[in-house]
C-alpha cells in the first residue's frame, strides 16, 4: 500500500471511530481522555509513517492522475501532522470538560487528513474537495466553546469568510476548467502556456489567476484578505487557534504552490509581482498592527500574517531562484513549528489564568519559568534571531529575493525583522523585567507542556543544525 | 431542444452578474443568513461556469458537469455547517447581526 | 440571435438572486433564492446536463432551502438587524457594476463572444456515472468524508447541551 | 591540543547549564564553580595566545578550525573559527575581564545568583566566538547570541530605570547588527561561488559592493562601538547597567564594534574603505571630541566614565583607518588597554555607590580620608584611562595619534583629547576626591582582598607599559597584513 492510502485509512478510521469511542466509555472512564488518548495516537503514527517515508523513495499513489506522492506533499503533511499533534497533546488539558470531546478530536483529524490529501493533491477537483474537507471542521471547531460568545463570534466570522474564500476558488477553478477542459493540473500547466503564448485567452487566465490569490489568499493570510484572522484567532478556543494559524494556514500555502507557482508559471509575469507588493505589504501591516495589540493571541495573529507576508516571498521569487521554494517550504515547516509553540505558551497562561491581556504576562518568567522561557524563544525565534530556526529560513528566503532580482524584498524583509522585535522584545521585556502583584508560582499543566517542549526542542534543534531540513525541502522542490 | 446556439458569452455574462450580486451582497449585508444567501449565489454562478464550459469546450467532456455535481453537493454540507453555526450564534446572542457581534477587539 | 428561453431563465435567476438580497422579510429571501437556484437548473437542462439539473432541484431546491427555512423560522427576526445605510448600498451596487463590467469585459477580450458549442458531439450524461466510478472514486470517498464530518459538526453546534436547558 | 578554540567557546556556554542549577542550591557555589570555570579558560586562552607569540605567527590564523560545513545546503556557510593577531588580544581580554567580573560580582550580586553566573559564562563563550569567527554567519549568530544576555543583565540585575535602557538597547543593536546581515546577504548573493567565509571573501569583492555592504557595516559596527550619531543607547545601558556589567558593556561589548570595523570594513572592504577612510576619521574624530566634551560636564561619575569610554572608541576608528601600521596597531592595543582600565573604573563606580550610597561626584567629597585605598585606586585608574604616560594607554594612544599624523598633519588636533580629558578629569578628582570631608561622613574602605583584586587590572597595564611588546608582537604582523590591503598591493 502506499503512503497515501494508508494515511486516509488510519487517519478517517481514526476520526470515524472517535465519536463511537467517546459514547461508548463515557460512562465508564470520568473526565472522558480517552477520545485525547486515541486522538494522539493515530496523529503520531500517522506523522510517524509520513516521517519514515521522507528518507525512503515514494510509490505513487492509487489514481495517479489525481494524486502526486511527492516530497512537497511528504513534507507539508509532515508539518501539518506535527502541528495536529501538537494541538491534540494541548487539547488534552484545554479541553477536558468538554461534553462533546469525542466530536472535538474526531473534528480535528478530518482537518488533519484534509491538509493531508491537499498536499498531495494534483487535481483541481480534489484540491477543492479537500479543501472544503480541511476547512468545515475548523468552522465548527473555532465555535466549540459553545457557550461563550467570543467563541461564536469567531466561528460565524471564520465561517463567512472561509465560504467566501471556497466560493472564489471554485470561481476560478470553473474559469481554469474552460481554459484548459481539464481539471488536473499537469494539463493545466501546459494549456497556459499554449494560452499564454497564442495571447488569445490570457485575459481570462488572469483574471483565474486572481480568483485564485484571493481565494487562497484568505486561508494563507495574506493582506488583504486577512482582517479575520484576529478575530477568529482570538475568539476560538486558543488550541483551534494554533491549528488555523500553524496548521490550516500552511494547507493555503501548499495549494498555491501547486496551483499558482507549479500549475501556472506560465502566468509569472503577472503574479511575481503582485505576490511581492502583497508579501510587502503583509509584513508591513501585519507588524505595525501588531504592535499596537493588548491581547496576546491577537498579537500572535498579526505576527502570523506577518509571517505569511515572509512565506509569500519565497513564492514571489520562485520563478527567478532556485531558493525561492525552498525557502518558503523551510519557512512553513518553521513557522509551523514556532507559531505552535507560541499559541500553546499562551494557551497555557490563559488556560492557567483565564486573563489574555498581555499585562498578565507580567513577571512571568517567576510565575511560570519554563512557559516564559519557551515563550521567549519561539519568539526570539519568529524574529529571526540565530541559531534558532526561524532565523535559516528567513534567511534562505532573503538570499532568494537578493538572487531573485528583487533585492528590496529582502530590505523590506529585514526592516521587518527589526519593527517584529518591537513586539516581541516588549512581551520578553515584560515577562523577565516587570513585575506582577501577588505573583504566586502557578503550576504549568502536564500535557500541554509537554507540548511546549517538544516545540522548544525542535526549535533548537534546527537552529543549530537546519542542514538535514533545507536538504529535504531542496530535494522536495525537485520532485515537483 | 434547439438550444446551445447563444454564444458562450451569454452564459458566462450571467454568471458574472451573479457573482457581482453575491459580492454586493456580502458587502452590503450584515444579516449573517443573508451573506449566507450570498455564498450561495457566489456558488452557483460558478456551477453555472462549470456546465457551460463542459457544453462549449472544443472536445466536450463531463468533466464539468462532475465538478458541478460534487460543488453542489460540498455547497449542501458547508450550508448545513454555516447554518448551525448561525443558530448557535443566535441562541447564544440573540444576535446574527455581523455588525453587532464585536466582543472581539483588540 | 438570443433564445427566449435563455432570456427567461436568465431574468428569473439574476432577479430571483436580487430579491432574495433585498426582500424585506427574510422568508421570501428565502423562497426567492429557492426561485433563482430553479433558474439555474433550467441553465442545466438546455446546457443537456439534465443530471446536474436534478441534483440541483434535489439537494439545493430540496434540501438547502428547506433547512434555510427553518433556520429562519427559528431565528425570524430581522428587526434588530440595521439596514444598511444609503451610501452603503451605494458602495455595493458600484464594486458589483465594476466587478461585472471589469468580468465581461475580460471576457470580451477574450474572445468567448465567438465560442459556440461544437454540434453533434454531445456527451451523455451517463460519462458521468461512468467518471465518477472509475476515474474520480477516490473524490467521492474523500467526498463522504467530508459529509460525515459536516454532519456531525454541525449536530454538535446546535444541540442544546443537557445542562443548558 | 586539538579544538582549543571550540573549548574556549563551548565550555562556558555549556557550563552555563549546571552553573544555572549548581547556583539554585545556593548563590555562592554558583559564583564559586563559575569562577573555576573562567580561570581555566583564562589559563587556555593564555596558553594559546602564547603559542602564537612564540612562532610569531599573529599575521596568519592559528589554530584554525574548519571550515567545517555546517549548513550545507547552503554553500559557504560552515563552522570555521581561527585566531590571528587581531583577535588575540581581545580573546585573552575576554578571558580575563570575565574572571575579573565574576570576583567582582561577588559582592555586588545578590539576587538570582545561579542565573547571573550562567548568564555570564554564556556571555563569556559567546563573545569568544565572535571574536574568533572566520564565518560571517558565525560572526552574525555569535554578535547576537551576545546582545540576548545584555539585554539580561541589564533588565534583571540594572538600576530603576534599567527596563528603558534595556529595551532600548535591544533595539538599537538589533536593528544595527540585521542591516550588517543585509549587507552579508549582498555578498552572499552576488559572489559566485557564493560563500561566508572570510577567508575565501578577501580580495574577491568589486568595489560597488563592497561600497554597499561597508555601509551596512558601518551602521552596525557604529551602533556597538559607538559612533556619535549612534551612541544615545550607551549612557542609558551603563547608567543602568551593575557595576561588573557595565565593565563587559565598555570592556567587550564595545570591542565588538572595534573589532567588526578592523576585520570587516578594513580587511574585506579595503578598497571601499581607502576612497572613504577620511569619512572613518571625521567620525572618529567627532566621536572624540563629542565623548571627551560631554563626558567632563557630567555629574555622575558612572555616566562621566561611560562617556569617556565613546571618546577612546574614537581613537580606534581613528586609527584603524589611517591604514598605516602604528595606526592599526595601536588601535588594537588601544582597545586591550582601554578595555581593561575602563573596567577598574566601572568596578570601582560600583563600590563606591555601594558604600557611600551615591555617584555624584560632588558628593564624593574627601574620598581620599574616608576611602583612602579607594580613592588611590579611582586616581590610578582614572590616569590609566586617560593615558597618562605610567599605563600602557599611553602608548596606545600615542601610537594612534603618531598614525593620524602620517597621513595627514591636521589629523594633530586628536592630541587635543587626552590633554582635555587629563586636565579636566585630575580638576575634578581634585575637587572632589581629594578635597577635604564633609564632617561626620565615615564609609568602609575596601577590604585588603578586594584591594588586591582591584591591583589585579593594574597588572597587565605596568607589563605592557614596560614590554609591549607581548601585544605589539602578536598584532604587528597582523596589521602588516592589513596594511598591504588597505595599499591595495
């Protein structure tokens, strides 16, 4: 059996069986974890299967016409896994008293194994399906906190513009079918170039192709087509939120890499730079807002869309450098990685204190020592701070644009780098430097920091030696 | 029937004045069912797209039509999910103004 | 030469789409977005995708609508919902002019005025039978999924909670 | 011994961990194993700094490590770590001012112990590295694995005000030390085949980028030496900053920017820096004469002594870019010799504000009857850093201002500057120190020990005012080396 199909099969088995499990031990296991449990389980075989696959080399996938089984796809599904896992080892603690915990986790797989299949995806049809399978469950998921208005309000904001984003890329999806009278993406790619060079249909490919950014465009963050993100972010449980942000965000990313960079490179011309000026204007707006923020997952939203503006990049150039991909593949892994590790730090002080203002991160680094300081180096790591991850693949991404041809990219990107430290260095400043009254030692809950540690782990580690990692995306840029 | 003579460009103007209602209508409405009602027209002008197109290419094919098929299908489900959302919204707030819902602010 | 029938079916489903934005009670937007989905499934049927058309009468017409109503009937009210304002619906109706101009004149420029549907090579509708088991199954797999999943989120969204009653 | 330079930089950021743990038992034990730590180190560097001396080897890299590929993906970034006569010196200052710090903090430290001494054997290795690097990158990570435990000391263990000034110096040299990244990425990106290492750079660089990316540099070496324009973070961070750290902020951390002008801008970009090296010096000089100026109007003596510190900067710049040999030189013994008189003076500021509870330096009055040993000390001191002719400094400085003056005589009004800090720094003790008491002002006077190891900056200051050679003879080769690519030969 290939990759793939045993990645559905564990995967749905998984989330099929979840809510049958939960009913059925309700009543014999109180506080309900098994549903956790079992959640965590089939997440970590499943990263476990796509991990051990990277190294060895790839059968094709069962209709091969509709699925590529390529490193890109091990790769984002990695990522994406890993962030699933993350989310449900959080999830554990966060949300324990949850009547309906068995849909929660079964919920939060089909979100997996939507990102999953996205990946892989070479088929207009199927991007959509798994598209809409990856985005559902999230709308659900992001109002899980049934009873809390904040909750709502995310959910049914998330919900109208997730739509809407669906409704566009179907748009353009219908738009690329008449052009091309297929919908897989091999001959998508060389119908546009037969379009592109006889310039008889290349007005309705544009506009296709824009269809196409903004639709991705909501999912990946990018302004402007972000202003939900803090609000939904903010407002849903802070575990779903570090899907959407590290998980689900990624999954926009893969899809534009297949269908606006690989399928449809004919149309460099008009995307490279209109994807520029928005990757310029992403980070500008997405730091300058962030600096302005009270609350911290909203604060982690804006830095989220400013880090999409980082990834947007490494599109941007990919035509022109050969590290352009690369770089944004790098980046996506990375920020996988940081942004989890953030939102989980935050989950804990909320899930702690049940406070999000960032004053309540006020003598942290006493109050709760090892939140604060995995805190800190998911955020030192964000900016771009060596010899943490972050830093690499920002790099990576800024020799890209410098050899790309479009140098001030990397200028705008540095600049960034520096006003992002505003931010970050503000909440480091007040977790290590003020005080809090009455500052008691709280306790740091098991799971989710264990959660953290694996993060901070990773971090590290592909800090001080991203070889093996840049050599995977380099070689998953080649097997596109 | 002895239709399928209009140009191409018939169609597709309808299904582009569809979706600038679906547009005008997410921007103009706060009503969450009515931008709910939007999506839809949004969808359908692409459904319309994804028919046509497989009537009209060159070497037809059903391609389209199975396109319109699953989309229609997807559209059910996401309508399903957007619905129970908004009844949530509304036993919680008593609200499904979009507007009116701004706990959230930074 | 324009059809009639197409011009009919092409002034129901815009105007039925227009009314289902504007009508001032929620419930005729509701029957009117029913109307304008008819519309299109007349598209359908000249298009010779009689298939699609049903499905269209059954699930949107059958189902969407049909599940939109009660919501409404659930909700009816719209008294606390503000009409937008004058200048906003001003906004509205100049980005969707723009929009459509902007579309069909793209359109235009591309040349789908002289692009007419091939005579005498119809598909059968039953190539999507055939399609859907062969070629696209997996989609359709992926499809239930996504099915079950929306199922069950949105059961989980509105039940009322045992303690909430 | 193999990987001398790797244990010099990874023993003590690895021995951060238990000192860490070690110091959360009890504070002392802490400052105890730190201390053994730093000694050790200090024995290894001198070890090694002497093996240099005797084969005279200072122009070329000793001891070279790598290049080892460390990112190899990416061509040309690898670990790679070397010692020349350039960056000697200021190893073995690392080595010893560490030491120094770590017996002075342990009076002057008294909350997180554990932390405070992990944090500065972490400083300790990464500072090492900086200065040892033949990778830009390396040299990047090491320049801002610096900058995070600065940022430390100065908001855990820093004055009131000490968050501002910590803040404000994370953003200043954040931002400085990412626009020098900038200008690495441009010649990362338009050398083929593209590479870091320093050693593969030399000569290879056209002028218009090397133009481009010396501005980068100078930004960023600017803001951490620093020149004038650029310094404003400086007074805030020592004010703040506690007396120990406040000898690594001007001890070290200012080296940093001396060092990057030398190795970069001098050695990578020498042809930019030929066509723009009377722009080096008016900086220099204004930075000079800006620091010597505003230093004698202060009242605070911590901030006078910050102050002086930008206007020694200056001779370095000065001297760096005059391009001949006793410029180069004598700039970096300039900064061996300022770095350890400046540290005297920062720790002595701190004892002092310690016992009579103020810095003012009106309020120092009679210092000579009450503190006498101190006080002697503060005037030793005080003369080593102005370069009166009994230190070392004198030499330096001398160096210096002989090298300004061979490429061009008005280069002169440099001398201006030691005569002005002299004569104003000697009033001014004179009023204060070594006036008589206020009546019934009684504070301690050091203890013998701390006296002994307050002597113990002294010492390197009278060997190497009688041979200074030690230096002279490691960095002389190194600056010909520089000197041939400044002439362009």
């Amino acid at each position: 059996m290939d990759l793939l199909s045993n990645l559905i099969i564990l995967l749905a088995g998984g989330a099929l069986a979840l809510p049958g499990i939960d009913f059925a031990f309700k009543r014999r296991v109180p506080g309900g974890r098994l549903p956790g449990y079992v959640a965590v389980a089939v997440l970590v075989a499943s990263s476990l299967l796509v991990g051990f696959s990277a190294t060895r080399t790839l059968e094709p996938a069962f209709a091969s016409n509709l699925f590529r089984v390529d490193l890109l796809g091990v790769l984002f599904s990695l990522a994406v896994l890993l962030v699933s896992v993350f989310v449900a080892i959080a999830s554990l603690d966060y949300v324990e008293r949850d009547p309906n915990i068995g849909v929660y986790y079964s919920l939060l797989i089909f979100t997996a194994l939507g990102m999953v299949i996205l990946a892989f995806a070479v088929d207009l049809l199927v991007i959509f399906v798994a598209w809409e399978l990856m985005s559902l469950p999230t709308y659900v998921l992001a109002g899980f906190s049934k009873r809390d208005p904040s909750s709502n309000e995310a959910s049914i904001k998330y919900f109208l513009v997730g739509a809407l984003g669906s409704g566009l890329i179907l748009y353009a999806i219908s738009l690329t079918y008449g052009l091309v009278g297929s919908t897989g993406l091999a001959e998508t790619f060389s119908a546009l170039t037969r379009i592109i060079s006889e310039k008889e249909l290349a007005p309705l490919a544009v506009l296709s192709l824009a269809l196409f950014i903004g639709g991705f465009g909501f999912k990946m963050a990018i302004v402007p087509f972000h202003m939900w993100i803090p609000d939904a972010y903010q407002g849903a449980p802070t575990t779903v939120s570090t899907l959407l942000a590290a998980g689900t965000k990624k999954a926009g990313f893969v899809a534009a890499i297949r269908v606006l960079v690989i399928a449809m490179t004919a149309l460099r011309a008009d995307w490279t730079i209109t994807l520029a000026l928005l990757a310029v204007l992403t980070m500008t707006l997405g730091n300058i807002a962030a600096l302005t923020q009270r609350s911290i997952t909203r604060l982690l939203a804006y830095s989220s869309i400013a880090q999409a503006g980082f990834i947007v990049i490494g599109l941007a150039v990919a035509p022109t450098s050969s590290l352009g991909l690369v770089g944004a593949l790098f980046h996506v892994l990375n920020h996988a990685i940081m942004k989890s590790a953030a939102f989980i730090a935050a989950a804990i002080v909320i899930f702690k204190t049940g406070r999000e203002d960032l004053a309540n991160f006020n003598g942290l680094g006493r109050r709760m020592p090892f939140t604060a300081f995995a805190l800190t180096i998911s955020m030192l790591a964000l900016a771009g701070v060596p010899p943490l991850n972050g830093f690499w693949s920002k790099f990576v991404l800024f020799t890209a644009a410098i050899q790309g041809g479009l140098p001030w990219l990397a200028v705008a990107g540095i600049l960034n780098s520096i006003l992002s430290l505003g931010y970050y260095g503000w909440l480091i400043k007040r977790m290590y430097l003020d005080d809090f009254e009455g500052a008691v030692r709280i306790r740091e809950p098991a799971n989710l920091s264990a959660a953290l540690g694996i993060g901070l782990v990773l971090i590290i580690v592909i800090g001080v030696y991203p070889t093996p990692v840049i050599e995977l995306a380099r070689n998953a840029v080649l097997s596109t | 029937m002895p239709h399928g003579f209009e140009p191409l460009l018939d169609y597709f103007i309808v299904s582009t004045i569809l979706f600038a209602i679906g547009v005008y209508g997410l921007v103009t409405k706060r009503n969450a069912l009515r931008m709910l009602f939007a999506i839809e027209i949004i969808i359908n002008a692409a459904n319309l797209n994804f028919v046509a197109f497989s009537r009209y290419l060159t070497n037809p094919n059903v391609t389209g039509q199975t396109f319109a098929l699953f989309s229609i299908a997807l559209a059910a489900a996401e309508a399903a999910v957007g619905l129970a959302i908004i009844i949530l919204v509304f036993r919680v707030n008593r609200e499904i103004d979009v507007l009116e819902l701004r706990r959230l602010r930074g | 030469m324009v059809d009639i029938v197409f011009l009919a079916l092409a002034a129901v489903s815009i105007g039925a789409s227009v009314i289902a934005l504007e009508a001032r009670e929620i419930v005729y937007g509701a029957v009117a977005l029913g109307v304008s989905f008819l519309g299109l499934a007349g598209f359908f049927i000249i298009l010779d995708a009689p298939f699609v058309a049903l499905f269209q009468i059954t699930v949107y017409v059958g189902a969407v609508v049909v599940l939109i109503l009660f919501t409404v009937m659930l909700i009816r009210r719209e008294k606390g919902v503000k009409t937008p304002a004058a200048w906003e619906r001003g906004v509205g109706i100049v980005a969707a002019a723009v929009l459509a101009i902007g579309m069909g004149s793209v359109a235009f420029a591309s040349g789908l005025q002289t692009w007419v549907a091939p005579q005498g090579v119809q598909v059968s509708f039953r190539e999507i039978g055939v399609q859907l088991l062969t070629q696209y199954w997996p989609i359709l797999l992926i499809l239930g999924l996504v099915l079950a999943s929306a199922v069950m989120g949105a059961l989980t969204l509105a039940k009322v909670e045992r303690e909430e009653k | 011994m193999a990987f001398l330079i790797s244990v010099l930089i990874f023993i003590p950021i690895l021995a951060a961990i238990p000192t860490f743990l070690i110091g959360r038992r009890k504070g002392v034990y802490a400052n105890r194993f730190s201390l053994a730590v730093s000694v050790v180190i200090l024995a290894l560097s001198l070890y090694t700094y002497a093996g240099i001396l005797r084969a005279g080897s200072g122009a070329e890299f000793n001891l070279v490590e790598g290049p080892i590929p460390w990112v190899t993906g990416l061509r040309g970034i690898d670990y790679y770590v070397g010692m020349d006569g350039l960056s000697a010196p200021l190893v073995i200052l690392s080595a010893f001012l560490t030491v120094l710090v770590i017996i002075g903090s342990g009076r002057l430290i008294k909350e997180r112990e554990g932390l405070y001494y992990a944090v500065v054997l972490f400083f300790e290795g990464s500072i090492i590295g900086f200065f040892t690097s033949l990778n830009l990158i390396l040299f990047y990570v090491f320049f801002e694995l610096v900058l995070i435990p600065m940022f430390f000391f100065i908001g855990i263990w820093g004055g009131p005000n000490r968050k501002y000034a910590a803040f404000k110096f994370l953003l200043f040299t954040f931002a400085g030390s990412t626009i020098i990244l900038l200008g690495f990425f441009g010649l990362y990106a338009f050398i083929s085949p593209p590479t870091f290492n320093i050693t593969e750079l030399v000569g290879r660089i056209p002028l218009w980028l090397q133009i481009l990316a010396s501005i980068a540099a100078f930004i960023g070496f600017g803001v951490k030496l620093p020149i004038v324009p650029l310094h404003t973070w400086l007074p805030d961070a020592h004010v703040e900053a506690p007396a120990p750290i406040s000898v690594f902020l001007a001890g070290l951390l200012l080296k940093m920017g001396g060092y990057g002008f030398l190795r970069i801008n001098l050695g990578l970009f020498p042809d930019a820096s030929r066509q723009f090296a009377w722009v080096y010096i008016l900086f220099g000089l204004l930075t000079m004469f800006y620091g010597a100026i505003v230093a004698v109007t202060q009242k605070d003596l911590k901030r006078m002594i910050a102050l002086t510190s930008i206007n020694h900067m200056g001779f370095v710049l000065l001297g760096g870019f005059t391009g001949n040999q006793i410029g180069i030189s004598g700039a970096v013994f300039q900064m061996f010799n300022h770095g350890v008189a400046i540290g005297l003076l920062f720790m002595l500021s701190g004892f002092i504000h310690e016992q009579a509870g103020t810095r003012e330096i009106p309020g120092l009055k009679g210092l000579r009857v009450t503190m006498p040993r101190t006080a002697i000390l503060l005037i030793m001191g005080s003369m080593a850093a102005m370069g009166v002719p009994i230190f070392s400094n004198f030499i330096s400085e001398f160096m210096v201002i002989v090298g300004a003056i061979a490429v061009d005589v008005r280069y002169a009004v440099a001398i201006l500057i030691p005569i002005i800090t002299v004569a104003y720094f000697l009033l001014v003790l004179r009023r204060s120190v070594l006036s008589p008491p206020v009546e019934g002002v009684k504070h301690h006077d050091m203890t013998p020990s701390t006296t002994t190891a307050m002597l113990l900056y002294l010492v390197p200051l009278f060997i190497l005012l009688a041979f200074p050679s030690l230096i002279l003879d490691v960095v002389n080769p190194a600056s010909a080396v520089l000197v041939r690519t400044f002439a362009g030969v």
